[in-house]
C-alpha cells in the first residue's frame, strides 16, 4: 500500500533530524535519490548521460537546494547542467557545490526569460526545483512566467525532454492537490520521506506524472498517513473467497433497485456488475418493463416483486439510471437506506436520500452531483470548483452527511465521515463512457453484500469498522479500473464500452488473486491434493 502524506506531516518528521544538526545529510539524501532517479529514467527511454542538457529551475530554499544539489550529481556524470535562479539567488551551500562541480548559473531577469525558456525547452531534462511543500499561492511574477513560457514552447516543438519534479510539482499543494497555474507538467515527480497527498489527488496528479518516493530517514516519524492507495498485494488480499462449503445466501445477496424506462440499461449494467464481482445472488427490484429486460440480459437475476421490506438480501445498490420522477424507485432507494444494511447508492438516488446518513452507506457521485450535493447541504460548490479541490470535496461531503463518499474521476478518491482518504487511480481514460458508473456502483455492492460481519481482512490496514466500508468502496473502484484496463488492452489500448468493462471483471479478479494464491501455494506445497 502506498501511503501519503500532507507537507505538514513531512516537515514535522523532519524536525527530530533537523535538530540533531543533520539537516544537511537530509538534503544530500533527497539529491542523490533525485538524480539516480533521472539517470535510470534517462537509461529506461534509451538516452544518453554523458552530454545531455540539464536545466534546473532553482528556488531560494531547500527544494532549490535538492535540485542543485542533484544537478552537481548530475554534472560530475558528464551531463552539461545550467542552473536558472528564479529569485536570484539559491540555497549557498547547494550552490557552491553546482559551481565547483563545473555548473553555469543564470539569474531570472525579463531580458533573459525568453532566452531560458527556449533553453529549458530543449533541454534533455528539466528539474522543477522551484517551490517545496511549505509554498502556497503557486508561483508569481518572473518565475511563473518563466514555466509558463517553457510549458508553451514544449508543447509547440513537440518537446521529448524529461521533465522531472523535485519533491513536487512547484503551484501543486502539497496537501490538497489543488493547482495553482502556471504548473510544469512531469514526466516524474522525486518525492521524499513518503508520498505528498496532494499528488495523488486531482488536481495535482494531472501534473504528477509517475511518482517515485526516495527514503531519507524521516520514514519512523511520519504519522497516520493523511491518504493511503491500495496496490495489487492488497487488492489480493482483500478480495473476497467462497469457503469450500459457501452456497449462494452464504456468499452475499445483493438487491438492486435501479434503471427506469428511461433508462433501462442503467439496471442491466449494475446487475452485470454485480454478477461478476463475485456475489451470491442478485434480486432486483424495478418497473416491469425493466425487469424483463433484466431477465433477458442476465438470467441469473432474480426478478422480485413487493417492498425493500420483503427482500432478504444483505446489501443494496441504489440509484443507477433514476430520475425525479420514478417515485416507486425513489421510495424503495430511501427504504433500502432505511433498512441499515449496507447501501451503494449512485445517481439518480443522491438528490431523494436524507441529509445525515451513516458509514455504511456509499454514495458515489461525480463532480456534477457532487457539488449538486454540497450545494443542498448549503455549500456554494459548482462542478468546477470540486474538479479544481476533489480531495478537500469529498472529505467535506463525508463529513456533512456521515456517509463513505467515493468521488468518481480519473483518481477517484473515497473518503470516510472521519477524515481518511483512499485514493486509487487504476484505469484508463476511456472508462469515461456511458454505463461506467453503473457497472461500478454493481460492483461495490456486490463487495458490500459479501463483507460480512468479519473485518479480518481489513485489520492489515489498520481501519477501524467504520473505515471498512471506505476500502471495500476503494476496492470495487481498483477492481473496476484494473478491468477497464483489461478490457481496453484487448483492443490495443483502444475504447470501450460499459458492458465490456463488466467482461472483464473476473479475469481481472482472477489475476489480482494470483498474487495471494500463488502465496497460499507456497505455504502449502507439502500437500498434494487428489486429481
């Protein structure tokens, strides 16, 4: 799992080391891992060391100091390194070893910002060394005008140049995501001591590119991360298995009430969802003509009449393809909420739910109804104000209603009524496409119906019951990105549809559990079960 961190945490693991006078070693740490990271980088796109250009954007402070450092690193390998000050000066120490190490050094001045941006722009590998975890506000003046220019001027020469990071992008927050533009986009971001939340949130991981942490020795006094990701080892972990001697009510029912004649596909896409993502039985409950279709489409569903009240099932899927006017479907959408079992509820039903719900129920809007949402609440949030501060909407949209709230986008993120926050960035763009969201929303109740009462699987992470919800929620989303994934490698990367992602789902849960299969093999290869 990769943990993530706010800048206040990091600054605050460093205290201990900074006053037992090693903040030096610190800083040559975070630049000698800076510049093993170009090197390989370098060497897996086939480029040269010796001779490459090297132009590092260097601030005032110790994120300055990182980059000149790593640069001189860089020089002495044979690579041809010019340093631009931003500020006009730089961190003296770092400095002096970036001159002594045969580096050429370049104030930011009007005259010459034209000049050293066409310079950056054809350089083999940029360092943005500009801004460190404590700036707020982005850059301003010369600077941002200067990273403006070499963004522009890259794009219009179709500029195959490294660009990496320094701990972060300069104007990402470190502890939001938030950007403030201009902001140089990385090929890679080098970050220290642990991962930066804001980088594994949108908007800052639009300008992340592949993060790469490098240990400094800060790592035994970092805190509860502020953001945790589930990788592939977890996901193994987490999915859930059929004992030997499981039925169809003991591995989960999951009851959905979804699509309307409007939207009929909306119910199929959830169910189709559901069904591959491992659960028992999926009852559904809808208008007759959607029911039909349901039937054709996926006969392993069944078709239930009567109230939310008269289905045993032990989780609900709620929303996916309603309207305000399918008053039958709102009111068993509200009845299932209700019923304290487990509740995913999407879409159509956000708007019709009660103000205060609980961690058990998921709601899974996208930036539109969430800010739909906030504002109900008496937020003044639009869709663009959520895009440009997902993590801090999401976590207030928890907290507000007291429910799990997974914020879907290309990082979606799911955050709990008390603060924690998973994020999972999986998939593929083309996962944005019609149905997406309803597949996804079977899916997690599908994860929901067979969680049971047991939190064994979930104690590795550290969750307390309520914070259980929010993984299997962050869960269902890996699995469901991993799948679109799968689905659109099949066609060479190319698109997809929402029933395809669905196809896709079991052998995508069939390889994730290799991982923890292939464990179990190995612990058991004494035994040699029958043939």
């Amino acid at each position: 799992m990769i943990s993530a961190y706010t800048g206040t945490q990091v600054r605050a693991a460093e205290e201990p080391l900074l006053a037992a006078g090693l903040g030096d070693v610190l800083m040559q740490r975070a630049a000698h891992g800076l510049a093993n990271a170009v090197i390989t980088e370098l060497r897996v796109r086939g480029r040269r060391i010796y001779g490459a250009r090297l132009v590092v954007l260097a601030g005032k402070g110790n994120n300055g100091g990182d980059g000149l450092y790593a640069a001189a690193f860089l020089a002495a390998r044979g690579m041809r390194t010019t340093a631009v000050l931003t500020s006009g000066t730089g961190h003296p120490a770092a400095l002096a070893a970036f001159e002594r190490a045969g580096g050429r050094t370049e104030e930011l001045t009007e005259e010459a910002l034209g000049g050293l941006a066409a310079e950056a722009a054809r350089a083999d590998v940029v360092i943005d060394a500009v801004l460190g975890t404590g700036a707020k506000g982005g850059l301003r003046g010369s600077a941002a005008a200067l990273v403006d220019a070499i963004t522009k001027a890259r794009s219009s020469m179709d500029s195959q140049g490294l660009v990496v990071a320094c701990d972060l992008p300069s104007g990402v927050d470190a502890d939001t995501g938030a950007a403030a533009l201009p902001v140089l986009p990385a090929d890679l971001t080098v970050t220290f001591g642990g991962a930066k939340t804001g980088l594994l949130a949108d908007p800052g991981a639009d300008y992340a590119g592949r993060v790469h942490v490098v240990p400094i020795g800060i790592e035994e006094h970092l805190p509860r991360p502020s953001l945790r990701r589930l990788e592939a080892a977890d996901l193994a972990m987490l999915l859930p298995r059929p004992e030997r001697r499981a039925h169809k009510y003991s591995r989960g029912v999951l009851g959905v009430v979804a699509g309307s004649v409007q939207y009929p596909g909306a119910a199929v896409l959830a169910c189709r969802g559901a069904l591959a993502a491992g659960v028992g039985m999926v009852r559904y409950l809808g208008p007759p003509d959607v029911a039909d279709l349901v039937r054709q489409s996926c006969p392993e569903v069944v078709c239930s009449t009567g109230s939310v009240a008269d289905n045993r099932v032990q989780a609900w899927l709620v929303g996916s393809g309603m309207g305000p006017e399918d008053s039958d479907q709102l009111a068993r959408a509200r009845d299932a909420v209700d019923s304290g079992l487990p509740t995913v509820a999407d879409a159509g039903a956000l708007p019709a739910l009660p103000n205060q719900l609980a961690p058990h129920v998921v709601l899974t809007p996208h930036a539109g109804e969430l800010a739909s949402l906030l504002h109900r609440l008496g937020g003044v949030d639009d869709r663009e104000s959520v895009e440009a501060g997902t993590l801090d909407a999401a976590r207030r949209a928890a907290a507000v209603t007291g429910a799990t709230v997974l914020l879907k986008g290309a990082t979606t993120l799911v955050a709990t009524p008390g603060g924690a926050v998973y994020s999972q960035a999986d998939g593929t763009p083309w996962l944005a496409t019609a149905g997406s969201g309803d597949v996804l929303a079977g899916v997690i109740g599908a994860l929901l119906a067979q969680a049971g009462p047991d939190v064994g699987r979930f104690r590795s992470l550290d969750v307390d019951d309520d914070g259980r919800w929010a993984a299997i929620a962050a869960l269902g989303a890996a699995l469901h990105g991993k799948a679109g994934t799968a689905a659109s490698d099949v066609s060479f990367g190319g698109p997809i549809a929402a029933g395809g992602i669905a196809d896709a789902i079991a052998e995508t849960w069939g390889n994730v559990s290799m991982l923890s299969n292939s464990g179990l093999r190995k612990r058991n290869s004494h035994s040699h079960p029958l043939r």
